[in-house]
C-alpha cells in the first residue's frame, strides 16, 4: 500500500521511524484521530484528547493514542517539538513501511 501524497505530506521518515505532524485539541470529549487537517508546512494530523494541556498530561494521552493506534509502546513515541503548543512534531520509532501502512489504515477509516 503506498501513501497517497496528501497523507505522506503529514509524516517523513527518519532513521529507524517516522515524525509526524500533529494539529492537537485538549480536553475533547472524546479521544480520537479525525483526519487531516491544513499545516503550513502541508497537513498534520488532527487528533483529539481527553486530556488538559497542563502539567504533560494532554502529551501522555497524545502519545498513549498514537501507541495504541499504531501498535507501538509508548516508549517508542516522543514529542519532538510542540511540548507546549497545539501544533507538535511526534517521532515514532519502528519499521517505517510498518509505521506507514498502520497510519494509512488510520487515515482510510476517516475517508
């Protein structure tokens, strides 16, 4: 399965995984992956979490989701940038056409 452009334009590989543009929403009523959403630098994807944004905590619930989405631990998730900010740059460590298939089977289920 191969990423159709406007998806690829949310991820890239790095050595040893992936890094992910996210667009997050704290304190959501529920906890999901909606799509894509527009990013100055192409798209990012938008995930809502239950979670405040204080303290780390809407971080940990970004990064338990995304684990869980992408049957990885969460060790292998981090935030690269954004630790404050709505807008975030996560790095995913695994295979990367792993990575990549388990993200378009998330992204097709929101088509």
């Amino acid at each position: 399965m191969s990423s159709s452009p406007e998806r690829a334009s949310c991820w890239r590989a790095v050595p040893g995984g992936i890094r992910l543009r996210l667009k997050v929403q704290p304190k959501a009523r529920r906890e999901t992956i909606a799509g894509l959403a527009p990013d100055p630098d192409g798209a990012a994807l938008k995930v809502s979490v239950g979670a405040p944004p204080e303290d780390g905590k809407a971080n940990a619930a970004v990064i338990a989701l995304l684990a869980a989405r992408l049957g990885v631990a969460k060790s292998a998730v981090s935030v690269v940038s954004g630790a404050t900010d709505r807008r975030k740059l996560v790095e995913i460590l695994g295979e990367e056409t792993r990575l990549r298939a388990a993200l378009d089977a998330l992204l097709v289920q929101q088509d």
